[in-house]
C-alpha cells in the first residue's frame, strides 16, 4: 500500500514539475503578446483538454514530458533565398523538404494580422531568452526550494553518539567485518558492555559532543589503553571502562593499505537527519549542480553498461543512470521501507523530486534543438548577428532561421527516445533498488 502511495506521489510530482516547466515558457510568452494555442502535459492522445482565449489546454497519455505551442516559431524564408531554398529541396531531398514542410506548416498557423504581429519569431532576441529560459529557471526554482525545505527542515544524513550497533569481535586479516570466528576476541565495546541504543556522552573522562569528536579521541589514544567511557542508557548515565584494541588499517577504511594499525573500540555510528542552517543551501545547490553536471556528461559513455545490465544480466550501476520508471519504483520502495522513518522518507522523496527538477534545468540548458537550449542559442547568435550587422552599418539579416535546424533537431529526438525506451526497459527488467 505504502509502495502504492509512493509511486502515485512521485507520478503527481513529475507531472506538476512538467507544468510547472511549461509555466516559464507560458507566462512571458503571453507577457510578450506572442499568441500560445496550446498547453499541453504529455505526449500523445489527448485524455481532457479545455479551450479559453486562444489557448487550449489539456493532458496527453504519455506524461513524459509537455510543450507550450507558440505561433511563428520558425520565420518565413526570405524572398532573396527563396530560388535557393527551391533549388536546395531538389539536391538535398527529403531533409531540405522537412524543413520546408515544418515551416509551411508554421505558417499555417498565422492566418491574420493581428497573428502576425503576435509570432515568436518576432520577440526581440532578450524577450525571446527570457521566454525559452523561463522553463528551465522554473524547474532550478522549484529544486532550490525543495532543497532547501529538505536542508532546512528535515536535514542531511549525519553519524551521531547514539550506537547503532556493537561489533562483536575485534577485526583480523581473516575477518575484516569483525564477526567472530575461531580463536576470535570480543571487541572493547562488547567486553564494555556497550549496548546499541547507548548515547556516548564521554571518552576517557572528556566530554564528546560529536561522532568526529569520538572518533578523534579513539585515533589519538594508543592500543592497549584502558579508557572510561560515559554513556546515557535510557536516559541514565552509565560509566563503562574498556581496554583499546589495535586492528589492521584494512579493517577500518577498507582500503588497500595494510601496513600498521588503529585504534579499535568496535561500534557503529547511527545515521540521523542532522538539519542545516540556511546559509549553507547556496554552497549545497552549488555541490549537487556540480555533481549533476559530472553525472549528465557521464551518460553516454554509462548507457553502455545499461544496455549490457538489460540484455546480458550483468549487474546494473547504482551510480549511473535511471529513467522515470526507475526513479518511480525507487520512490515506492523508499515509501514502503519499513527500516526507514518517516521523517527520512519525506526528506528522500524531496530529494529525488528536487535532483528530478535539478536535471531538467540542466539538461535543457544543452545548445541543442528540440531543448530549449537549442533555441536560446539560436537566440543568441540571432543577437549576436545583428551587433555584427549593426558594427558594420549593413541591412539587419533578420531573425535566425531555426528551421534549418530541424535536421539535427529530430536525429538528437530520435536518439533521446532511444535512451528513454533503454532506460525504461533496464528500469523493468533489471532495475536499482532501494540500498543497491
């Protein structure tokens, strides 16, 4: 049931994500006079649509995605290139024809005068970024809010004093994990009688006030000290004495260094959400963007793994990258862990609906038609262009003929679909779960 929930809640998230995309694009372009006939959430066969003003609004089956549809989108082609443009259609063929099909069709669309003033096209390059931008700003708003509720009020994982668990054996190179074999000697903590549940208050008679704290003071005592240690059991305080051990270095980082050895106690820290203060949401937003943008540059090298996780059964990287259905399975399971409170399963939906809206602003931001980056830069270089034309005192060349793009526009939607339709296969037949 709580699986159910789960998944129902982050399906409502991605769509309202999507909408809320779709505002930054829909808001300016009205702003702007730029005539919007359609709002769309989804792809496909239309489930419920309703019309005001001009503008038609509605839901599709396919909740992959959304699009705000703009009159005059791509200009008309230029009377002095119009011999050229026919010329062009009957050497390069299919390719120069889609492109003309795509902007006759444009052209379709604005029927009157009061049309043609309201085109896309028309927008001064700086109204035409703030309305391509708009929806990419939304989705970066949206993360940095649900960052921040999830920083702020419910907080990042942290090792506390409180012990979660006790080792039962001091670690060898035979038994790194310290269970207990033959000829095996219990851990300091166990022959303490540390308890899990305990709070650590003291370490050898000097307050701790973190597991940092703790873990400094054990490093810098020798092995074979014997130490007293304060703990408060069940709201009492307890004093236990234990007798340092020393482990091999393995035993503790895991690493491949195994030369010397550590001090040992032998327990383990219990994670809780340890809130932040609001000043550090900024320096946050900057760590995950980074993260974000490492792990966006890594797909195409990592979808190679997914495909081999979804057709040759090889194990699936929890690290690399999970499609919706994916993200939405992950996102039932951390609804029905039943090792998880319920304090840290709303701070981890926020999460993933935060990371969700963190990577369509970056991803959209790609210079690469059919995104919204595509269109910015086309902005851009439109911009640029008439500088140049203006520097140099010759006829403005007008507004950039996007349509040229369209091309390449539709080979790089092609090879989306493509990762999509992978991702959702590997996400049902071989997905990540929740811990791995």
């Amino acid at each position: 049931m709580l699986s159910t929930v789960g998944i129902i809640a982050f399906i409502l998230a991605i769509l309202f994500s999507i909408a809320w995309h779709e505002l930054g694009h829909f808001i300016p372009a009205k702003k702007f006079g730029v005539k919007v006939t359609q709002f769309m959430i989804g792809f496909g066969t239309t489930l419920w649509s309703r019309r005001k003003g001009d503008t038609e609004y509605g839901v599709k089956a396919i909740p992959l995605g959304g699009y705000v549809r703009m009159i005059g989108m791509f200009p008309p082609a230029r009377e002095d290139s119009a011999g050229s443009e026919e010329e062009g259609s009957q050497k390069k063929g299919r390719l120069a024809i889609m492109v003309e099909d795509a902007r006759n069709q444009a052209a379709e669309e604005v029927v009157t005068e009061d049309d043609e003033r309201r085109t896309f096209y028309r927008l001064s390059v700086p109204k035409k970024l703030v309305v391509m931008m708009g929806g990419p700003v939304m989705n970066l708003i949206l993360a940095t809010v649900l960052f921040a509720i999830m920083f702020v009020g419910f907080g990042l994982p942290a090792q506390s004093l409180r012990v979660e668990q006790v080792t039962p054996c001091v670690p060898t190179a035979q038994h790194l994990d310290g269970k207990c074999g033959a000829g095996s000697t219990p851990s300091p903590a166990a022959q303490a009688g540390l308890r899990a549940g305990d709070v650590i208050t003291s370490f050898d008679g000097r307050p701790v006030s973190s597991w940092s704290d703790l873990t400094q003071a054990i490093r810098s005592t020798p092995p074979g000290t014997t130490i007293s240690l304060g703990v408060d059991r069940d709201g009492k305080p307890v004093e236990l004495t234990a007798a340092l051990a020393g482990v091999p270095r393995q035993a503790v980082n895991g690493g491949p260094d195994t030369s010397g050895e550590v001090t040992f106690l032998g327990m383990s820290p219990e994670l809780v959400l340890e809130p932040q203060p609001i000043s550090a949401v900024p320096e946050r937003m900057w760590e995950l963007t980074t993260v974000s943008v490492r792990a966006m540059l890594s797909i195409p090298q990592k979808m190679v793994g997914v495909a081999q996780a979804a057709f040759g059964g090889e194990e699936r990287d929890p690290a690399g990258p999970v499609g919706v259905v994916g993200v939405t399975r992950i996102s039932g399971d951390v609804a029905a862990s039943d090792d998880l409170p319920t304090s840290w399963k709303i701070a981890q939906f926020l999460g993933l609906v935060a990371s969700l809206n963190l990577f369509l602003f970056l991803f959209n931001l790609i210079p690469l038609l059919p995104l919204d980056g595509g269109h910015v830069a086309g902005a851009v270089w439109e911009g640029a262009r008439r500088q140049l034309a203006r520097l140099r005192h010759r006829p403005d060349p007008g507004p950039v003929d996007v349509a040229k793009a369209l091309p390449l526009a539709y080979a790089i939607a092609f090879l989306l679909i493509g990762m999509s339709v992978l991702l959702m296969y590997a996400d049902v037949v071989n997905p990540i779960r929740l811990g791995g």
